[in-house]
C-alpha cells in the first residue's frame, strides 16, 4: 500500500500537465515566441509643412536584423513582428531627398511615433539628358554640399571612374545591377573619407592591384577612411585586391544586404582600430578570404551574414577583442570556417552555422584567450574545433556533428559550465557503457578532448537546446524542481518512473 500512494501522486501530477520531463525546441519556441514578438509601431510620416509623404521607408532594428514597412498615400506606416524586450530600439524613416531621421524606442504591442522628414538641401543627377545633368559622378559629387543627394542613373552605365566622396552627401544608383562603377584596374573605384555618408544602389568594381604595407596604401572596390556612414544594397565584385576596406573606420552602424564576392584578397577587412562596426545580412562569397578583423579592430558585430565558398578562410580575427561573431552561415571553405589567430581575446562566437569546411570549423592558435564559444553547429568539418596554445576560453552548448573528428585542444580550456557542455555525435561511440544521468539530459561519463587533458564533464544526451536546459520555460522549469523533490523524498520510484515514462 505504501508504494500505491507514491505512484497515484504521481500520475495524478502527470495528468494534470504539472510535471514535465522532456521538452522539444518547438514546445519553448511555443511558450516563448507567443508573447516575444508581438510588437508594433505605427504612426505617419509628414514632411515640415506636415503634409504626408508616400513611399517612405520606416525601419525597425533589433538584434542585428530588422523588420520594414512603406507609408501609404496618407503617410501612415505599421511595423509589426518586432521583438518585447527591457531595450531600446533604433528606428528610422527615411526617403530619397530627405533627411533620414531616428530615434530610439522602447516598444510594446502598440507604440505610435510620428516621424518629421525634412528635406535635403539639392539632388544632384548623373547620366541622364537635360542641361542641369552631370556625365560623371566626380562632377556632381564636386558640386554637391554636405547633405544633398547624388542620385546616378544607368543610362550611361558603367562609370569608369575613381569616386571620391570627400562630403557627407547620400550617394545613391538607379538599380545595383545595372548602375556600374568600375575602377578600371587603378586605385580605389569609391573612397570615402568624409563621415556621415550613404552608398547604396551601386555595383562596385575592377579596382587596382596596388598593396604597400610601409605606406599603408591598399586599392579596394570600396575604402572607408571615415566614420558613422550607411553601405547597404550594393554588389561589391571582382575587384583586385579588398572588395570593402574600413581603415580606422568606426561607428559605421549599416554595413548590410550588400553582395560581396569574387574580390582577389577579402571580400571585407576592418583594419587599424575599425570599431564598432555592424556588418550584417550580407552574402560574402567567393573571395580569398571572406570577413577579416585585424589590427585592433574591436567591439564589432558580424551577423546574419551568409559566409560561404571563400578560397581559404571564412572569417580571421587577428590580434583584436570584444568582436561578436552571431548566427552567421560559414560553409564550404576552401580552409577553416572561423580562423582565430594571434591575441584575441573576449570575442563571442554564438549562434553559427558552422558547415562543410575543408579544414576546421573553429581553429584557435596562439594566444586567444577568454573567448566565449557557444550555441554553435559544427558539422562536417575535417576537424570540428582545433585550439594551440589558447587558454580559458569557455565552449558549451555547442553540437559538434559528424566531423571528421569534432574536437583538438592543446591548451587548458573549459567545456561545460558544470550543468551542461556540448553535444558530441561520437559519444556513443566513445563511451558504449556510459549512462543517462536521469532529468539532467547528460552523460555520466565526462568526453576527453583529444590531444591534452580537457574534458566535457557535461556531455549533452540531445543537440542543443533539445536536452533539458535552461532555455525551459521558467514556469516548466518549477513545475520540475516539485518533481525532482518528490523524487528525492522517493528514491524507490525512480525505477518505476523510468518504466512509466519509457526513458
């Protein structure tokens, strides 16, 4: 009789829905997403004389992406899908001939904001007919103010010209595809040395070849010696040494949905104290090296970037800190996806797709100390992760997935956070009598890191965040902290448990 109670206690709390075991991704993205992006922010769009202007685009950003919405002929605009969160967020409007204006909000289901735009001071045309048109774009940009717009169509396309924007004027093509700057084989096609400009609309290419490290002279299809500009929607290709150089370039908050590809050397470099740059949403694809962060370049953001079938490497940081590299696609390399080399230090590496690569998914090597590896895919790499002489940093809650062989570190590095490490597709393999700690979601067999003495002493049973983690659900994490009492209370029951539940 006394084993019976126990167990109507404990189908009882089944039925009722207050224990939970096991949970799936889809089950916390149920629980969470339904009140997570619910958001909104409408509102209208006037010009100074408070009359409405159609077409303007009203931008949402928020974790590295952003969400969009046009007014319509009365000016009124509605955002939706935006993430409720304790943060502000960066919101703009912004049209052609008009000045772009943000502010920052803290959003909730239904947040109103007006935006005013006031319009710029000229715009200027190149390639069209009629006397007040420019054949080049130097010409126009020449005679241009700071604040005026610089609109080029593709009539006469392709520009053979070396631009050089030495104002703070919007710089914007008819269509990206048809409205071409080619560099003809000499210096830089576009170099930007005033701040506060915007490219976009534009293909970029056939710059020079010309490279001398004492001078520090480097020809790119787009080089940017200044800070706070917009580059977004341009095809940057086939340029003979760097498609984007940012040198001693900061604060450059839109480097997106550009297309960079097919440039000798990288398809972007940030280099000589680059900081705090946003890089996101761009496809960077067939370069030598697809995304360079060198020379002290920190606290940059690289994210949701598409960084695939570069020649050698995906992405290098060499010799900076606190950068973050998110939930990014690196595959199909012609060497390492993600190259860590020579002191760096406090970089994040979170949330990427981390496939197919010829050599490594993640190769640490000589003194990259402190970063933090988590929440990565590591799939189908020769070597998943491979660290030389590189101490504490802390790599968990990452899947190493049927490479060649998924881990090497030759330091002293920590792989779990004493609750939860990695999930390794070789474990079984490795540890045939290893056992399931019980409504933990790991092994009780810690996985050795080949090639020193480290160790996974929290071995994942299930990818994560399948196992049971503490991506739970607050309200299902206490419902299981009563069920892990009980158990406690019943030591006999757990037999039964396993047999009742089919674990």
């Amino acid at each position: 009789m006394k084993h019976i109670i126990p167990i109507l206690v404990i189908l009882l709390l089944l039925s009722s829905g207050f224990v939970g075991v096991s949970y799936s991704i889809a089950d916390i993205e149920q629980s969470s997403m339904s009140t997570f992006y619910e958001g909104s922010l409408s509102g209208y769009v006037n010009n100074t004389s408070m009359n409405p202007i159609e077409g303007a685009l009203v931008r949402v950003y928020f974790h590295g992406t952003y969400e969009e919405n046009y007014t319509d002929t009365s000016g009124y605009y509605h955002v939706t899908n935006i993430p409720i969160c304790n943060c502000t967020k960066n919101c703009t409007a912004s049209k052609l001939g008009y000045k772009t204006e943000w502010v920052l909000l803290s959003i909730d289901e239904n947040t109103t904001h007006d935006f005013i735009l006031t319009p710029l001071g000229n715009i200027l045309y190149v390639g069209c007919l009629g006397p007040h048109c420019y054949n080049t774009i130097q010409d126009a940009i020449d005679n241009a103010s700071d604040g005026d717009t610089v609109f080029v169509y593709d009539d006469s396309s392709p520009y053979y010209e070396n631009v050089v924007v030495n104002k703070s004027i919007y710089l914007i093509g008819e269509n990206k595809n048809t409205t071409i700057i080619d560099g003809n084989s000499n210096g830089d096609v576009v170099n930007v040395s005033a701040g506060l400009v915007t490219i976009r609309g534009f293909t970029i290419q056939n710059s020079g070849d010309y490279s001398n490290n004492y001078l520090d002279i480097y020809d790119a299809g787009l080089e940017i010696k200044s800070d706070n500009n917009i580059i977004c929607g341009n095809i940057i290709a086939n340029n003979n040494l760097f498609g984007v150089l940012l040198d001693g370039s900061s604060y450059n908050e839109y480097i997106s949905e550009n297309i960079i590809t097919n440039n000798y050397a990288s398809g972007i470099i940030l280099a000589n104290s680059s900081n705090n740059n946003r890089i996101f949403r761009n496809s960077i694809t067939n370069n030598k090296y697809g995304c360079r962060i060198v020379l002290s370049s920190n606290n940059n953001n690289i994210s949701k970037n598409i960084i695939k079938d570069n020649h050698v490497d995906g992405v290098v940081l060499v010799d900076v800190a606190e950068n973050s590299i998110y939930n990014n696609i690196i595959s199909n390399n012609g060497n390492c996806g993600l190259e860590i080399e020579f002191y760096n230090y406090n970089n994040t590496i979170s949330g990427n797709i981390i496939t197919d690569n010829n050599d490594e998914g993640i190769d640490l090597h000589y003194l990259c100390n402190n970063n933090l590896i988590l929440q990565n895919t590591i799939k189908n790499n020769r070597v998943g992760i491979d660290i030389t002489n590189s101490y504490d940093n802390l790599i968990y809650y990452n899947n190493f997935i049927k490479n060649g062989e998924n881990a090497h570190d030759k330091g002293s590095n920590i792989w779990d956070d004493a609750e939860y490490g990695n999930y390794w597709s070789d474990y079984k393999e490795r540890y045939p009598k290893a056992k399931r700690i019980w409504l933990k979601g790991i092994w009780d067999t810690s996985y050795e890191i080949p090639e020193g003495d480290n160790k996974d002493m929290c071995p994942l049973i299930k990818q994560w965040p399948d196992s049971l983690s503490k991506t739970m659900p607050k309200n299902q994490q206490s419902q299981n902290w009563w069920f892990l009492q009980f158990l406690q209370n019943h030591p006999r029951m757990f037999p039964i448990m396993r047999q009742l539940l089919g674990l």
